[in-house]
C-alpha cells in the first residue's frame, strides 16, 4: 500500500503579500480529504464514464479505473467501491445523471465513504450539485493529481511549479467558492452581491500570486539553464529517461549509475529531476543521465506548462531513454500518451531508445521478435529496442552498449521518420497478441 499523503491541503492558503488567505486547492472549503476523522483512512469510492457516439465506444472502464485507484492510494484515499457508467454526454448539471447520482449515493453510505473521486474532469457547477447531493468532498482526476504532486514535490523549482499549476487551476474555479454568498443582497459601494466582490478579491490575489510565482520559477529557471550550458561546453552527451508514470525510470535510474533516488511501486514517486553522471566502459566515456517526472493519461496543460523547466530536459537531452512497462495492459495507450507530452514540450524529434522494462514479469516466449530486435525504418533510419529489468539487472548491459553505441556515433541518432504514436499501438498488438 503507497504511503499516506504527507499532510492535507489546508483551507486557504496565506498570501505573503496581504496576509489575507488564498482558497484551497479543491476551490472548496475543505480539502476532498478533510471528511475523514484524523488518523483514519480515507474511504473513497471512485467513478468512471464511458462517453459513446453513435455504436462507437470510447475509452474502458476496468484499466481506467485500476490507474485512478492508484492514484487515490497515492493521495492517501482507500478506494472501497467503483461505480460505472455509460452516457452520450455529460450530464450538465451531475456529469453522471439523478439516477446514477443516487447509486453512488447509496454506496457512499454504505461504505462510509468520505470523498467521490472522478476519473474525468468535472466543472466547478457539477462539483457544487454533486456535493449537495452525495454529502461529500468531490474531486476529480485534475485536483487529485495536483494534490500528489503537491506531497510529493521536495525541490525549491519542484514546489514552486506544482504552486504555479495550482494556482491556475484554482484560477479557474472561484465561482464555485463563494456561490453561497449569491443569495445575498449587494451592499453599499458593490456593483453586485458579496459573492462577486469576494471573486474579484480572490482573482486579484492569484493573479498577483501566479505573476510572483512565475518571476520566482524564472530565477530558478535561469540558473538551471546556466548548469546546462556548461555541460554543454564540457561537451556532455546528455540522456534523459521518460516514460509513464510507475514504468520503472527511478529503479532504472538506479540500476544503471548505482544511485539511490528515491524509488516506489506508486504513481509520480518521483517529480524532481535528478542528474548523474554514467560511465560507459564500452565507450570509454561519460555522459549524463537524468532521471524525469513521469507522464500519465490526462495530464492537466497548466502542469505540463508549469513543469516545462523540468520536462527541458528531455527537450535539450541527445537521446531519450524511452521507459515502457512491458507488462502493462495499457502499453500501447501509454506509449502515445507519452509521445503526445513529448511533441507538446517539442521534444518528438529527438532520438529514443525504447526500453522495455519489468521484463521480469513477462516469460521469455511472450516476448515478440519485431520487438526485442533493431527495426529499420524508410532511409535507413534504426530504432533501437530491448528488453530488461531494473530489478534483476536483466539486459542493463545491451542498453548501455545501445547507449555507448549512440555515444560514439559522429551525430546522434536520427529520430525516427514515421509516426511513433502509430508504431507504438502495433508494439502493443503484438506484445499483446503474444500474451493471449
């Protein structure tokens, strides 16, 4: 079971500026987990939707649903209970619809949930109804990440970025915080109710706290980019790991430069990233190896746009490390998932090596050819791919011959010439297909 969240969101947050307080990151007064008495776990039933069009379905419920149970463990929640559903759209008022509103209602109080969590996102007005209804703290998959990253990040730059994202985040969702307030008649001086006036103060004071947060994040920035121009005068060859969350980088990272980064079987174990230095006796050379915040399906913008000084890494790195878990049932949808925030930070173009790793988990038989081999692409391009395990230590040697053999090339190799999104789903069909 992941650790408890190292402490709860509190109910407003103090602005250093006035002294006045920020709302929660829930943009509600309470923390999704603050209905749980202390010290004890807190219960959470979790909701996922299948939207369809037409006969057309789209997306799952079981491996969807298996990633928010992680992530509800990583925050700290025990998931107790699953509702499903199907719809064609969102329901405007409950996302879910009265009836099923009702069903989860029930299991809330059969189980004596203390939090909704739904794998979608959800507007603050869907929010406000489903918490009137359920009599709950409601959160969605958004605000639960941010609340991991929250707990988890441990750098200066680390926390300052996961601030940036929540604060933008909240940005968006005043309205909800002093709805009560609407009811109320406007005062003197007011061009509106309380309600409205509280939402102008409270924008201001993000406004103001995303403007200082940015110049501070700016600072760190600048340094960061100083420490990459020197390894870039050193004439460092840079290698940076990327991968889905929990595909394994950090044990990797270990295994491979002998490190001790902090290392779990969780969801975002690690945001910072971390750089080491990695002899390659097969080269007779050094290069630097950097370990990354892992992607996930859904990835809120604001905290790929507040992490865009982390993810520069990959961006300016000669060569990808690209993590996958072999064993995942997900594979395919993981290694788009992770090549789409690769194109969004502008890092598609630069070479990869695909690591597929847990091969532990998998037998030698499940393993297909087309994957363990080199495959050569139109023009002669070679996309590199092995299989290993950072536990046990199997193909470790192959990837750093692979990566010395990339070192000591006159250029890097170059990035692939067809579409990676396309080669990863028949990478999945055929690991799957092996696997039946």
């Amino acid at each position: 079971m992941p650790p408890k969240a190292a402490a709860k969101q509190p109910d407003a947050a103090p602005d250093a500026a006035s002294g006045r307080s920020l709302p929660a990151l829930s943009s509600s007064s309470q923390s999704h987990r603050d209905a749980a008495p202390p010290d004890a776990e807190a219960r959470a039933v979790l909701v996922g939707v299948e939207f369809s069009r037409g006969n057309i379905d789209v997306g799952g419920f079981d491996e969807t649903l298996d990633e928010l149970a992680l992530l509800a463990e990583s925050a700290g929640d025990t998931p107790v209970a699953r509702v499903t559903a199907k719809r064609q759209a969102p329901d405007p008022a409950l996302f879910v619809g009265s009836g099923k509103a009702e069903e989860i209602k029930q299991l809330v109080q059969t189980f004596q949930a203390h939090t909704v969590l739904f794998d979608q996102a959800i507007s603050p007005a869907q929010q406000r109804n489903l918490e009137k209804v359920l009599g709950v703290p409601v959160a969605d998959r958004t605000a639960l990440i941010l609340e991991i990253f929250a707990a988890r990040a441990k750098s200066h730059e680390g926390k300052l970025q996961v601030e940036l994202a929540r604060l933008q985040y909240l940005a968006t969702r005043l309205v909800r915080r002093w709805s009560h307030l609407e009811r109320q008649s406007g005062g003197i001086g007011m061009r509106g109710g309380p309600g409205e006036a509280q939402i102008e103060l409270d924008r201001r004071m993000i406004d103001e706290r995303i403007k200082a947060t940015k110049e501070r994040l700016k600072k760190v920035q600048r340094q960061r980019g100083t420490q990459r121009r020197a390894r870039e005068r050193n004439g460092v060859f840079k290698v940076s790991l990327v991968g889905y969350t929990n595909a394994g980088k950090s044990t990797l990272f270990n295994a491979l430069v002998k490190a001790r980064t902090y290392a779990a079987n969780q969801l975002f174990a690690t945001l910072d990233t971390t750089t080491r230095s990695l002899w390659l006796g097969e080269a007779g050379a050094s290069v630097s190896l950097s370990d990354t915040v892992g992607f996930i399906r859904d990835l809120p913008h604001k905290l790929v746009e507040a992490f865009k000084a982390t993810l520069q890494e990959a961006h300016e790195a000669d060569l990808l490390l690209h993590v996958v878990d072999c064993a995942s049932p997900l594979l395919g949808e993981q290694m788009v998932e992770v090549e789409r925030v690769l194109d969004e930070i502008g890092a598609a173009g630069v070479p990869q090596i695909l690591v597929y790793n847990k091969a532990d988990l998998l037998e030698q038989d499940q393993r297909p050819r087309q994957l363990v081999d080199v495959i050569e692409r139109a023009g002669g391009v070679r996309t590199p791919r092995v299989f290993v395990s950072a536990l046990t230590g199997e193909g470790l040697a192959e990837l750093r011959a692979q990566i010395a053999q990339a070192l000591q090339a006159e250029t890097p190799p170059p990035a692939p010439d067809f579409d990676p999104r396309t080669q990863a789903m028949a990478d999945a069909a055929a690991l799957q297909q092996s696997q039946a």
